[in-house]
C-alpha cells in the first residue's frame, strides 16, 4: 500500500470514527425521553454532515466563494426561522469581494461579516447591513462590496477575523415575496481556479467535517439546557447564553421552552409592538424548526389573526382546537417556541399560561377568533405553496 492509499484510508476512517462519537447524544441525560425525539436526534445529525461538508471541504475555499443555503424546509438548525432563507459563502478578512444580483422581496432583510469565536457558527459580527441600508436599483439589482477598507456604495466591513459573510431573509407573505439571486465574486488575489483535492486535504477536511456535525449538535443542546431549566418563561439569548454567536441582528429572539403532556395546552399571549417584522417560531428538543410544509409551525405579521384589541393570542395543543393561530407540536412532547419582534419600538415579553386541554376555553376571552374546516386545510395548502416559492423544486 503505498502513502496516499494510506493517507485516504485513514481519512475515511477517522471521518467515520468521528460521526461514531456522536452515536449516544440522541440518548444524553437532557434530551427528553421518548422516542421520537431521541429518532429526531439520529435525523439532525445524519441531515447536518452535507452542511457541515459544505463548511468543510465543498464551499471552504475565501478564494472560490459560492453563495449557498444554509437551511432548508429538511436540513436545519440552531432554531432556525420558519419563515426564513439563509444565504452566506466563506470568505476571509484580507480579500475584496462583490456580491452583486436581484435583492428581492423579503420583508426582513440583513447582511452580516460574521468573525470566528467560540461557537460552530462563529462569534461577533463585524458589521451588519439592514434593507434599508442598501442602495437598490428600481428593478431590484444591487451590488454590495465586502472589504476592509471602505468602498463606495453599498460596502460591508470585514476584519482580519471574518470568515463569513451571512445574509438572513424573513418572509412574511411566502407566496408573494421573492428570495435574493445573487452572485459573489472574489475581486483580489490569485485568480486561479482551485485544484482538485489532495489526500492530505481530505485527511483534514473530512475529519472537520464530522467534528463540526457533532460539537454544532452539542453546542444547541448546551443551549436550549439554559431555557429547559425555567419552562414556560420568555428570556432573550443575551440574558441566558454566556457566549457570543451570531443571532440575528436587529431583534433578540425571546424563547421559551415548552413541556406538554397530551391533556394539556398552552396558551401565549402579548401584544406585538411596532416593528418592521415579527414572528412566532416553533420547534423540538433540537432547536430545530417543526416541519413547515404540512404543518402549522409558526405564524407572523402577515399571517396571524389578531383579537380586535391588538392582542395575539396564540396556543399550542396536540390536537386541532379550531384556533387561527394554533402551533401544531406535531408529536413531539417539549420543545421551544421563539418571538421576533425585528427593528421594534419595544420588546414585549410574551406570558405563558399551561391548562387542561379540556378547559382550554375556559382561560381564553368568549370572542376569541376561531377558524372552519375548510379555513385550515387552505391555511396549510398556502404553506406548502408558500415553501415551493421560496426554496424552488428542493
């Protein structure tokens, strides 16, 4: 056997043995414990190695950028957003570099250079662009110019620390709003075209790439442990979590962790405040979202039904109790649920009342909004039509 069969071996070896290690999360002592969510656990991870490939070894390159999902209605993660796309490409802090196409529609728009830190997903954020930021043509074209020194224009700061550029767009209306087309291109540097890999990059890479699905797995669950010890209680990220990550700038996610045992509801009532967007998010143990095609996981400034007093009333049961806006837990018995109020006049706390899924009525006004039959099944038509809009023919 000569050097580079061994060296490919052993890389095959060591990217298996890594995933191997992750075998007993879905089974930790916090993960609750019933089988579909230890099966989910098993799902997270097998669905995260193409993303963590992708970090890795197919899009690792700052000299070879491509812009590329990060999620999508099957691979998902860190609580991500129901109604979101997340675009972002690895770059570095010393190159210049054009991002340039259709900005589209999305209500919520952000553009962030992400540093590296102490977290799979990185730390600080150099900067951050907004929508409203941006210089857009009327057609919708825009270019973006990220670099350290400044540009005219649209320019986002990088730093010797960047390593990611991150775009983050919220859909409130998903069959009308249109996702980003965008290109980026590296405009500095050695402009020749990448090698094929060597053994010795795939001995690394590989192995990374199984670390990042496990560390990035087990990095959530630290996390979601922190609102799973106080249930039913909205807190933000800055007043929990103890590292910095990248949370979506303009509006600090409130989450709650839920637990709900089949004869019981929940019901969550605030007043949204002015803002640009918001939403209602819904998910598992996992920190990852509740499946949005055929269920009813989330709802937002566009799809809600408010009580004629601006108040949002909002309950999650297991089985259908005819609300408009009903969070389907979809089989799962505990998980989160998130509140964005993004680029508000204020941030309400949302307060969390558990009952008997019999006496579910009892606790909510005589008026409340109610939804027909056939209301629901054109409500859960509109997601799937709303998904294909907004990723396409996955």
């Amino acid at each position: 056997m000569n050097s580079e069969e061994q060296v490919l071996r052993q890389a095959w070896i060591d990217f298996c043995e890594e995933l191997k290690r992750a075998v007993d999360i879905p089974f930790g002592p916090s993960v609750p414990p019933h089988v579909q969510d230890r099966t989910a656990g098993y799902e997270v991870l097998a669905r995260n190695i193409s993303l963590a490939l992708n970090f890795q070894h197919d899009y690792a390159d700052p000299r070879h950028p491509e812009l590329i999902h990060y999620f999508d209605p099957v691979r998902k993660q860190g609580g991500d957003n129901t109604d979101a796309v997340y675009v972002g490409a690895t770059i570095n802090g010393t190159d210049t570099y054009r991002i340039s196409g259709d900005r589209g529609s999305a209500h919520y728009f952000a553009v962030t250079s992400v540093e590296k830190g102490q977290t799979p997903w990185g730390g600080k954020v150099a900067q951050t662009l907004f929508a409203s930021d941006l210089e857009v043509d009327p057609d919708g074209r825009f270019e973006l110019v990220c670099s350290p020194p400044p540009h005219p224009g649209n320019w986002l700061r990088t730093t010797p620390d960047t390593f990611r550029v991150t775009f983050r767009q919220f859909f409130a209306d998903w069959e009308n709003e249109r996702p980003m087309k965008a290109r980026i291109d590296r405009l500095t540097g050695d402009m020749s075209p990448p090698m094929p890999p060597s053994p010795e990059k795939l001995a690394r890479q590989l192995p990374a790439s199984a670390r990042w699905v496990r560390e990035s797995i087990e990095f959530w669950i630290y996390m979601i442990n922190m609102w799973k010890a106080i249930p039913n209680t909205f807190r933000s990220y800055k007043q929990l979590a103890d590292r910095a990550i990248d949370a979506t700038p303009g509006g600090e996610p409130m989450v709650a962790y839920w637990s709900l045992p089949r004869d019981e509801a929940l019901i969550i009532r605030v007043r949204p405040p002015r803002c640009q967007y918001w939403a209602v998010e819904f998910g598992n143990f996992w920190w990852t979202s509740m499946d949005y095609r055929y269920r009813l996981s989330n709802t937002n400034c566009h799809y809600a039904r408010m009580e004629d007093d601006g108040e949002l009333i909002v309950v999650i049961a297991h089985d259908d109790p005819g609300l408009p806006n009903w969070l389907d837990p979809s089989g799962y018995a505990e998980g989160y649920v998130c509140y964005r109020w993004m680029l508000a006049d204020d941030c309400p706390v949302p307060q969390a009342t558990q009952v008997k899924a019999a006496r579910l009525f009892d606790h909510l006004p005589a008026g409340i909004r109610r939804i027909s039959a056939d209301e629901r099944r054109e409500q859960l038509a509109a997601r799937r039509r709303g998904v294909i809009n907004r990723f396409g023919n996955l």
